[in-house]
C-alpha cells in the first residue's frame, strides 16, 4: 500500500470512528426528572430550575414529571421502575430517601434500587414560638417543658415529616416531654402558632422569616450547624445540645445499573452549576443553599441520615397510625 492510499485508509477510519464516538455520548434525547412531589414545593422547585439550567447545557430537554404520594415514594419508586438508561432521573429528598424507609413499608430500597448521582441544595429549619410564651431562649423552654410535661405542644407537616423529626429529636436529646400535633402541611400550622393555638413548631427560615419579623412568632433557635445570617441573633440548637444539627436536602438519583457515564456528566455539570452566582442567587431566592458534592459523598449521606432518623423514629415509637 502506497504512502497516499495508507494516509487515506487512515483519514476514512478516523472519520468513521467519529461519528461511532458520538453517537455513544450521552445524552442522545431528552431526560425525565421526576419530581414526587407536587408544583410549587421545594423539590419541584429546585427540579425546575436545573431542568432550565440543564437543557441548554446537554443539549437535550430536560422534563419535569410530578408524580406525587406517600411522602414522595410514588415518584420514588417509578424512577425505582423505570430503565436504567440514563433518561429518567429522580429529585430525592431527606422524607422519601432517609425517613420512610423507617417509617412505611416501602416495595424497594432507596440504597439498593437507586444511585446517588449528585446532591444539590439544603435547607435549615427554624424553631418559632408564639409571643405569649415565656421563653426567649432553647434554655428558657425546655425548662418550661421540664416544669410541665406534656402541657407545651408543638405543629407539623405530618407523623414523619421532617419537621415532626427535628422536634423529637431534640426531644430526646432534652429529655423533655412536649406533644406532637400535626397537621396537613406547614401552612395550617403555622396559623395556629401565630394564632397562639399552638406553642411552637419548626419551619424553614425563609418561610418563617415574615411571621418573625411582624413578632407574630418569636425565633428561639435555628437546626443548622452554623447561625443563619438572616438570623445572626438567634442561636443554633447545637450551642445548647451539642451535636444537634438537622437539615433537610435534595439531590439527584437515578435507577441502579444507570450508566456510569450519564452518573458521571450529571454530576459534573451539576456541581459547575452549583458554584455559578447567578444560579446560587436563585437557589438562595428559594430558601436554599448549593450542597455540592460526588456521588459517593451523596451516598454517605443518605446512608448516614437513614440511620440517624430511623432510630429517632424508633426510640420515639413513632408510627402512621
């Protein structure tokens, strides 16, 4: 073979092995994001937002489909369900990824039937009292917990519910005996404890941040490992339990046996996303902050937060009735 035809052999190869290489990249067409829980709540939210960031980035749309129910683990179980192909991913979250598995039987295991791909955001959570109650301090009301067992009550989402959990948690920690009344979503509640119907209950900071600066609620203390600068004065629960640190969190995961490729892109154009101003703006404007991290970081912890709440969840006998 001549120097020329051996140039040409080469350049139709290589022109071959191009287009063959292509054709392999993921993503090839458009991405189902389920979001398991309804329109207009944080998961959804925060689903919608990358699917906007997303789709010009991999050059395929990326679609938001709510499927919504026990706690999340409708949509859950039909990413569980779905091919694990790279095109349907799901948004996971602190209820159906680390509490339910404890809390309801469940027909998979997050762990097992799932890959963590990448988490995305946190969001803190802050402990309101009505203005009537004589505390102004975590200190001042377990005290008065401790004086009266039982006769301070506090609000939540629901039995489960990551509010419901934060409060047992420092229940347990306080030793203190307050009494749980939940209700069908935070909103309800939080009427009520402005309405002074109930004692007190946990709520994001964005959402709560209003109430508390009309003085419908008064901050006593904020979930998170670091005091919240949109609330420097109010104390975290660790400076009074230390070792109490509660966050809610959301991150992508996808069916097991996902290509490792589309895990891998995922990951990496999420993290990019995730230290972008512009989009860390967005998140903030949402009451959440960018959790970056790897898929095996994603893993730790879920693995850590399921078992942390499942043995609240036991030691506190907590069941759906």
């Amino acid at each position: 073979m001549t120097t020329r035809r051996l140039l040409l052999s080469l350049a139709a190869g290589t022109a071959l092995a191009g287009p063959a290489h292509a054709q392999g990249e993921w993503p090839q067409r458009s991405i189902r994001m389920i979001s398991p829980f309804p329109p207009g709540g944080a998961a959804d939210l925060l689903a919608r937002a990358l699917a906007e960031e997303l789709t010009p980035i991999l050059r395929q749309s990326v679609v938001v489909e709510n499927r919504t129910g026990a706690g999340g683990s409708v949509g859950t179980e039909a990413a569980v369900r779905s091919p694990p192909d790279g095109y349907t991913m799901v948004m996971g979250s602190t209820g159906p990824m680390a509490i339910n598995p404890s809390l309801i039987r469940l027909a998979y295991d997050p762990e097992r039937d799932l890959v963590p791909v990448v988490p995305v955001a946190a969001v803190a959570s802050v402990l309101v009292v009505h203005p009537s109650v004589n505390a102004r301090t975590l200190p001042e009301l377990l005290a008065l917990a401790r004086a009266e067992p039982g006769k301070l009550n506090y609000g939540s989402s629901g039995i489960g519910s990551a509010q419901h959990l934060f409060m047992e948690l420092v229940k347990q920690q306080a030793n203190v005996d307050i009494a749980h009344i939940p209700y069908r979503g935070t909103g309800p509640a939080m009427v009520d404890t402005v309405g002074g119907r109930l004692t007190m209950m946990f709520d994001t900071t964005p959402t709560a941040l209003p109430h508390i600066r009309d003085g419908r609620v008064r901050a006593i203390a904020v979930t998170a490992g670091r005091r919240d600068p949109a609330l420097p004065d109010v104390p975290t629960i660790g400076e009074t339990l230390p070792g109490y640190e509660a966050l809610g969190w959301y991150g992508i995961l996808a069916p097991a046996g996902t290509p490792a490729a589309a895990v891998d892109r995922m990951s990496r154009e999420v993290n990019a996303l995730l230290t972008r101003p512009e989009f860390v703006a967005k998140l903030a404007a949402q009451g959440v902050e960018p959790l970056p991290g790897t898929p095996s970081e994603f893993a730790a912890l879920i693995s850590r937060d399921r078992a942390r709440w499942g043995e609240v969840i036991r030691r506190g006998g907590i069941r759906l009735d």
